[in-house]
C-alpha cells in the first residue's frame, strides 16, 4: 500500500482540481475530508472534462451532481453532466427537476425529449417576464407585505414567483423582491428590526392535556422505527450503483447481468443474505457491535440469514481462542448465524478462480520486494513483470503452490490499473507465499490469498445480497467490483456506514493489544477497555449495548465521535429497570448510637425497587439496624452550612429505611482534624424531619463487623476525548481509571450474590459481582455513576 505520502499527495491533488472547478477554498478542503463526496466529485469532473478548469457556475452544478445525484441512475450521470457544461442545464432550479426525473426513471432508457422538457431545457425567462410578476406577486399580498414590513417571509414570495417561472433565473428574482420591498417599504427602521415577543400559549385543561396525550402519541419516523429500510431487496441487484473509472478513460459499470442476478436468486429464494466477518486475531470490541446489528439485524428483519464468517487468510495471526471467544460473543450479544463458515473453507475455490485470472490476463506473478512495491506504486511505475506471458505466470503460480519458490520471492498480483486515481486499484497481491500450517485447513498450503483478493469472491461464493461494511474500505470499492466482473461471478450489494468512534478510549487492534501485551490494562476483558468482554465483565448488558448501537442509527457520517455519556445513558436505562437497589458504604465512619441498647438488633424493610407494592415480599430484603452504623465519611462535617444535607455536629439526618439520628459528639484522633467515631442520638417516634438522607450499613450483631467487600471504581481509561490522534497516546492514561476499595462494607442479603449479579448501591451508582469474586470475599465493579449527564445534556 502507499505510505502517508502518497495519500498527502492525492489529496494535494484533488484540492487543486475542486478550485480550478470554481469551489471555494472551504468548500474544497471540506470536501477532501469526505471520501465518499471526493470520489465522486472527481468522477464527476473527468465526466464532464474540465479537468482543466471551468466557471463558477458549472462548477458549483458539479458539484451539487456529486453529492445529490439519484443513486439508482448513475447509468445516465455523463448525460446530465454534458448538459451543465453545454449551460442547457444552468440554474439549481432546473437541476434539482433533473434529479427527480431520474430518480423515476432509474437505469431505464428515457427519451431525450421528455427529459429537455421536465428541466426546462431551452426555456429562457425574461428579465421583463420576472419584472412584471413580482409586481403581481407584491400586489395580490401588498396587504401582508405592509402589515408586516421586513419581517415578510421573503421565502414565501420567493415561491409564488417560481410557481409561476420556475426556470427563471434565481439571482434575478432575488434581486427584484429587494427591490420591490424597499421601494414599497422604504429604509428598514429600529423597530424592524426589534425581535417580537412570543405570544404565551394558554395552558389547555387538565383533562384537555390527558386526552391529548392519549390521542396524539409523537410517533418516531420510520427510519427511526425501522433503519434497515434504506437497503434495496436481492430482485434489485441488477441496477449500477458503483462506477470505476479507468486512467484511460474508460469506465466500468458494475452491476449483475440479468442471467447472474437470476441463478442468483434461484440459488437464494430472494432471501437476503449477509455476512459478519471478523479476523481471529484479537477479541471483538463495540465496533463490532455495531457491525453485528447491522449485518445480523438486517438479516433478521427481511427474514433472511447472516453468516459469521472467520476472515482467516493470515495462518499466523490467527487463535483459536479468538475463535472460541468470537463465536461465544456473539451468541451473548443476542445473534444466531446461518451458518459459520471460514475463509478457508474456499481456499481451493480461490485458487482456481486465481489461475482462471491469470488465463483471462488479469494477473501476473510478481518478483518485486515489499520496498519495491511500494516504490513503483508511489510513483505509479508498472512492475518490470507485469507483462510477462500468460503461460509463464500460471507455471510460477503454479510453483508458488508446490512450495518451490521461497518464502518472499513471489507474488501474484492482480493487474488492475497503475496509473488510476484510486491507490487500491495499483495491482494490488492476491497470494503470498507463506510457508506457515493454517490453524484451520492445516499444511495443505503455502499460498495464502490476500484480504483484498479474497473476501469479494468469498462474498459471491456465498450468495452474499449486501455486503457492507465501514467506511475505510470505500476506497476498495473499485478493486472489489473490478475482480468480481473480471472473473464475471455474481457481484453483491456493496454499501459502507460509519465507524464507531467513542470518545475517551482506543479501538484499534493495534492499540488494544499493545495495552494487553504491555500490561496497561489487565488483559482483553479489562472492564475499562470498549472490548465487548471487557464490557460484559463491567456489568453491561447486551441489551444495553444494542439499543445504544440502534439509538446511533446506520450513517455515513464520517469521522465523527461519539461521547461516552451517550453509551452511560444506555447502559443507566437498562441497569435502571433490572439492577435491584443494595447498599454498600465504600469509606466506612463508625457511628455508635448511645440511646440503643447494645445488644439491640432491629430488622428492617428496605425495597429492592423505588415502585415495590407493600403486599409483595419479594421486593423488599431485610437490613440490619443496631447501635454501630457506618455512613460515608464524606457524609460528615465538623462545620455544617445551609446548602449541606449531610450530618454534622448537633444536626440530624434520616438513616434510610431506618430513623433519624442526631450527631451528639465527636471522637478525633490526636491531630484533632481526623474523625475517629461519631456519637448519635435515635429518635425511635420518627418525628424529627431532616432534609438529609444518608445510606448506611450497620453491625448485623454486637462486634460482629459488617460484610466485607472490595470495590473497583472505574472511569475514563483516557483523559483526552480522541487518545488515538495523539502521538504518544499512552502518555495520555488516565491514572485514575481504576480505583480499588478493599475493604468496604455492604449489607448481608449481598452474602449470596454470584459473578455477573448486578445491583444499584443506592447513591453511588450500579455495580457487578466481578469473577475475580471468592467464598471469603465479593469484588464488585462500578458499571457507571447514578449521574445521566447525557440524557440532561440532551439526548
């Protein structure tokens, strides 16, 4: 592949190709920073041939058939854009009329008449014509217009114009409406420009409101209802929704034949089929969660299959414990695949499609070194082998096979288009020789085909109808398309969404496993990591996890980050509906209640949910109460104030679930700062008020200590919102993701809890049984705070 180089120099490129169209500068560096738009902007610009420069005009039309051009008609994009460059299409207006007829006709044959007269082709409006009927538009709504002044909507006005013209020219009618406005209205005055206040709406009756919100519930679009309806059906397949351009300027328009769309479907039943393919190479993370409920989820609600298909073409790299671990991931995150099947289980398959590949031309057996690949490809240089005889080729491609070629010394590359715009199309390697057993097909080979080679025809093999996947692999779009019409096989539905990106954390293998190996963290279920086991271990669900991954929805929207808080929000919603309450005191204070009898021990009800009905026993677990409580430490102060809830020296709180208490005295250790034991007063009739109320554990008998417990609180694993762009990321840790409380103390009815119970210790937050948990002691990981900063922030 290039170096950054090269990818700085394309972009050098393309930059100064958009100001020579006329784009302005921001609009051009916003652009580049699209693949998506860039590609087929520049596709764009070599269709209509002004790779040289044209006006402003044409340009921004360009431009604007770049990025809103029906997608299932880029069949007759050259024809729309011969007609901007001729100025037969030259306003917005009768652009925008060109969309929508070809949105209807799709990839069908139209006639050039029809066309000329849905755009307006050939209409030419006067000035006068326009002069004339904006003096009629301002005399039927001179009344409005008077009334009230600059604060017409000129919008409005705008509309009533180009109902009447609507291939008029825009910059004309803009500046007639100002006209007209000054001289009907004169100069804009202060109070034009005085904001008006909003009329108060009067509150409706209550029993209005309640019938209201009965009648007319907000419904969510059907998008949001339904986010896989932006997908075509398999029948569909037969339309041309990539083009590949070649340096000399022919192009390819990929789409099925009607005799391979058909076998395909016969094969299918129409059924949609997808593939979730993941490298055995490391533990999956949520990114892949996200993958997963695309390709499973869109596989589930059209009633179809989704494969988990191992992408294992890299004998080295791959464990079977990242097998194990893959298949037992996605079985808890909720989805059953069709089938399971390994990239491997094609590699006879793959190798003779390869040797029909090269019969057909479209591949050569390549001496060059990695160095001199990458040399020949940044200078876009053809290799010295590139057109060696067809004959020769499949005899070394044949010794590649034997083992009779050494480890380095040969390649076969595909012969693709060196000179292309697009760097994944510089004949990129579809076999190296590696004299390595494959885990899963053992010593049979010493060939082993490239990702880019490979996953395409895997992908036709299995009937795939959509293969989709993350933006970064758009650009490998042209190569996926161009190997599958070379060997003229079924070609899938290709289609890319966003990555995952969330803030405060890495998700890049690379990254992930130098944080285990390096022992950062404590291996790939760390519950700081964004692992899914790491996840799992933390306390959050699958559920959580999916409606998280649904709330995002499936975009385009490149490079954009999503904040941690959204996910907390998630997980709070879940845990909040199935995490019963406990509680736990992390920094215990020692309170000793002189009024109680020492030997006293009361049991009380504490609820397990806010909502439990006093009839049903089983929401409610007994705690406790004798005359040694614990409380926070950080619930006690030597000097109180107003906007202080908490105890101090002669005030009172509410012990939940139990009485109030009034603090009495206060025993310090000899610096006379540190609180050694707090002295209190009960009050059995519950009449005392306080606005305080505290959690607290208490002896269960007299010196027996309360259930001891470790507590893991987690945060950010990162102090930065994106570590990854930092040059020394691991610079950027935070110290504080991890804090351990030994010895903290809990109720007794947590005696009981077994690894993965989760529960909300009441004003702390919820937590999970860690399996690091034993009979003598639980651990119990922090899965998030009780605080929803992202639901308050707005959702």
């Amino acid at each position: 592949m290039p170096g950054k180089d090269d990818g700085g120099s394309d972009k050098e490129k393309n930059l100064e190709l958009f100001l020579k169209v006329g784009l302005d500068e921001r609009t051009a560096k916003n652009t580049i920073a699209n693949n998506k738009v860039t590609a087929n902007l520049t596709a764009v610009i070599h269709e209509a041939a002004v790779t040289d420069g044209c006006s402003r005009t044409v340009g921004n039309l360009l431009y604007t058939v770049a990025t809103k051009h029906p997608a299932n008609a880029l069949l007759h994009r050259p024809t729309l854009v011969q007609y901007i460059v001729s100025s037969k299409i030259k306003t917005p207006a009768q652009l925008e009329a060109a969309f929508s007829f070809f949105a209807t006709t799709g990839p069908e044959n139209f006639k050039l008449s029809e066309f000329e007269e849905a755009c307006g082709v050939g209409v030419e409006v006067s000035v006068e014509e326009i002069k004339q009927t904006v003096n009629e538009v301002f005399e039927e709504n001179k009344t409005a217009i008077l009334e009230q002044r600059y604060r017409t909507n000129v919008g409005d006005l705008f509309a009533h114009v180009r109902k009447r013209h609507p291939w008029a020219d825009p910059k004309i009618v803009k500046q007639f409406i100002d006209e007209k406005l000054h001289e009907l209205l004169g100069e804009r005055t202060a109070a034009d420009s005085e904001k008006v206040p909003k009329k108060k709406k009067e509150k409706p009756a209550k029993v209005e409101e309640k019938a209201i919100a009965v009648s007319t519930p907000e419904q969510p679009s059907e998008e949001v209802l339904n986010p896989f309806l932006i997908f075509p059906q398999p029948e569909e397949n037969i339309k041309v929704h990539t083009s590949v351009f070649f340096s000399d300027g022919s192009i390819l328009r990929c789409c099925n034949t009607k005799e391979l769309l058909e076998k395909h479907l016969s094969v299918t039943g129409g059924k949609v089929l997808t593939r979730f393919p993941p490298e055995p190479n490391g533990y999956l993370h949520i990114g892949h969660a996200k993958a997963m409920f695309i390709d499973f989820g869109l596989a589930k609600e059209r009633g179809g299959g989704c494969y988990l298909r191992f992408d294992d073409t890299n004998p080295e790299a791959e464990k079977k414990e990242y097998i194990d671990h893959i298949q037992e991931i996605v079985k808890w995150m909720g989805w059953k695949p069709y089938k399971i099947t390994y990239t491997s289980d094609y590699f006879q398959d793959l190798y003779d499609l390869a040797v029909e590949l090269i019969r057909r031309g479209h591949a050569y057996v390549d001496h060059q070194t990695p160095d001199d690949i990458k040399e020949y490809r940044e200078k876009k240089m053809n290799s010295p082998w590139r057109d060696r005889p067809i004959a020769e080729s499949l005899k070394l491609f044949e010794d590649m096979r034997r083992g009779l070629i050494e480890e380095g010394k040969a390649t076969l590359r595909m012969k693709q288009d060196m000179q292309s715009d697009n760097f994944n199309m510089y004949d990129l390697i579809a076999y190296r020789i590696k004299f390595t057993p494959h885990p899963h097909a053992g010593d049979k080979w010493c060939i082993y085909p490239s990702y880019d080679y490979a996953h395409c025809i895997v992908d036709s093999l299995e009937n795939i109808t959509h293969s989709l996947c993350t933006l970064e692999f758009e650009t490998r779009r042209a190569s996926y398309y161009w190997l599958l019409h070379a060997l003229g096989i079924y070609q899938p539905y290709v289609w890319e969404y966003s990555r995952l990106n969330i803030s405060n954390t890495v998700m890049s293998k690379r990254k992930l496993n130098r944080l285990v190996t390096e022992k950062w963290v404590d291996g790939w279920d760390d519950p700081r990591l964004m692992t899914l086991a790491g996840l799992r271990r933390r306390g959050v669900t699958s559920t959580a996890i999916n409606a998280f991954v649904r709330g995002i929805g499936i975009t385009r929207s490149d490079c954009s980050m999503i904040h941690l808080s959204r996910l907390e929000y998630h997980i709070r919603e879940e845990l909040n509906k199935t995490a019963p309450r406990s509680i736990a005191v992390l920094h215990p204070l020692k309170v000793v209640i002189t009024n109680l009898e020492a030997k006293t021990t009361m049991d009380l009800e504490a609820r397990k949910w806010p909502d439990a009905q006093t009839d049903d026993a089983s929401a409610f677990y007994k705690v406790p109460f004798s005359n040694t409580v614990y409380i926070e430490r950080s619930d006690f102060r030597l000097k109180d104030s107003k906007d202080y809830f908490g105890l101090a020296p002669g005030k009172s709180v509410l012990l939940r679930y139990a009485f109030p208490i009034k603090c009495t005295d206060v025993i310090l250790a000899d610096d006379k700062e540190t609180v050694l034991e707090i002295r209190a007063e009960y009050d059995p009739t519950k009449k005392t008020k306080p606005k305080g109320v505290l959690h607290w554990v208490a002896e269960p008998s007299p010196g027996v200590d309360p259930l001891k417990v470790e507590i893991r609180l987690f945060d950010r694993l990162f102090l930065s919102e994106n570590p990854a762009e930092l040059d020394d990321w691991l610079a950027d840790l935070n110290p504080q993701s991890k804090v351990v409380i030994p010895d903290a103390y809990a109720v007794p009815s947590l005696r009981g809890a077994v690894v993965g119970d989760t529960f909300q210790f009441e004003r702390l937050g919820y937590f999970s049984v860690d399996k690091d948990s034993t009979p003598e002691k639980l651990v119990f990981n922090r899965t998030v705070t009780l605080r929803d900063s992202y639901h308050k922030g707005g959702k």
